[in-house]
C-alpha cells in the first residue's frame, strides 16, 4: 500500500489496495485519496443510503450518490439547489 497525499485531509497517508471501484473514477480515487478518508466516505454513504432510502439498482438513485462522493472528496462543488430522491428532498 502506497502512500498518497489525499485530496481531502490534505495529509500524507497510506492509499487504497485497489480502486474502490472498476472505473477512471475508482483509479482517480485509489491515486488521490487515503484509506482513512475513504472510510470515513464508506460510512457516510451508508447513511445517505439509509436515510434517502436510496435503491443503487435506481440510475438516479446512483448518479445523486456519485455527486455527494464527488462533493465529499472536493471533486465537484456540493449540488446546489433542491432534488428529491423518493420524493424525499436532499
């Protein structure tokens, strides 16, 4: 496991194993973000998740998931404006 200077904390700390996840978003992620913050994302995911009730076989569903990650690692600004996931607005 090397270490990577994460986007998020800023600090110098071990990396990920592999991507998190088989795409260029997933390799971005493996260079650039530690392991410490990744798993800070994993817990963070797993509430919006649980409190949007959000179904990952729901596209939609997955593309406002992806947005909140990108947000959370500095990636993308946070969305702007008011959705709804299941008629739940976020």
């Amino acid at each position: 496991m090397a270490n990577v200077t994460c986007v998020r904390c800023k600090d110098e700390k071990p990396g990920m194993d592999q991507p998190p996840m088989p795409t260029a978003l997933g390799q971005k992620l493996q260079q650039e973000v530690c392991a410490a913050c990744f798993s800070e994302w994993k817990t963070l995911e797993l509430k919006y998740i649980n409190e949007y009730r959000l179904n990952m076989m729901d596209k939609q569903h997955r593309t406002f998931l992806t947005a909140q990650m990108k947000a959370f690692f500095g990636y993308e600004p946070a969305p702007q404006g008011l959705a709804t996931v299941n008629d739940t607005p976020v």
